[in-house]
C-alpha cells in the first residue's frame, strides 16, 4: 500500500569508465615471419651509434651463432678456508667449557655432540645455502 506522494526507488550504479587504448589488440598485429637476423643486425646498429663507452661487442658472428661461455672463478679452496676457520674458532670456544668441566663426562658429551652440530650446520651454510664467492 505505496502512498502516491512516494518517489519512485532510486536505482544506484556505478558510472561507466572510458578506457584509453595504448596497444592495438593481438589479433591486429602484423601477421608476418620474424626475422631473428633482421633484429640483430638493428640491435648492433643501434649499439654502433652509442657513445664508445657504451659499446657492447657482439658475442654472437655468423660463423659462430652460440656467444661463447663466461668464464667462472672457481674459488673451492677460499670457501673450505673460511669453512675450517669457523671450525677452528667454534672448537677454541667450546674448549673453554671443555676444559672446566673435564671431570664431567656428560658436558664432555655435550659440548663435543654441539660441536658436531655446529660443524653439520656450517657446512651446510657453506655449500648448501651461500652463492659461489
């Protein structure tokens, strides 16, 4: 039993947004075969025309079309250095205690099974979670 003095329901939306088109659809894009050779001619082109400085030398030649490897430093013997250092500062640390509680044979047992522990734990920092260096 609506009055007639009553407004209609008012219906809320939200206004329609106008988009910009910056980059022309998929299927619009020129249908034609890539030319890997065409596009690295360009490149070298554009890096010719860069200041000396900027220069890059192109790593790959017609007659060689795979760039060449970079050399990697290998540095085993730095990262089993630093790996027996920290061994070496952990053992003069734990042989405080050790020797304090020498009578004991439980802490002995302790403190050479947190050793192992310590030394598990390095190698694993070492090899298993740090980058080459």
């Amino acid at each position: 039993m609506a009055d007639e003095n009553d407004e209609e329901r008012k219906y809320y939306t939200l206004k329609p947004k106008s988009f910009e088109r910056v980059n022309r659809p998929v299927h619009e894009e020129p249908q034609g075969p890539i030319d890997v050779g065409a596009m690295l001619q360009q490149n070298l082109a554009a890096d010719t025309s860069a200041a000396p400085l900027q220069r890059i030398q192109p790593v790959i030649s017609p007659s060689n079309p795979s760039p060449p490897a970079l050399p990697v430093a290998r540095h085993g013997s730095r990262r089993r250095n630093d790996y027996c250092t920290t061994l070496a500062c952990a053992a003069c640390v734990l042989a405080v205690p050790a020797w304090l509680l020498r009578d004991s044979d439980l802490a002995l047992i302790g403190i050479a099974s947190a050793f192992v522990l310590f030394s598990l734990l390095m190698a694993w920092i070492f090899w298993g979670i740090m980058d080459r260096y």
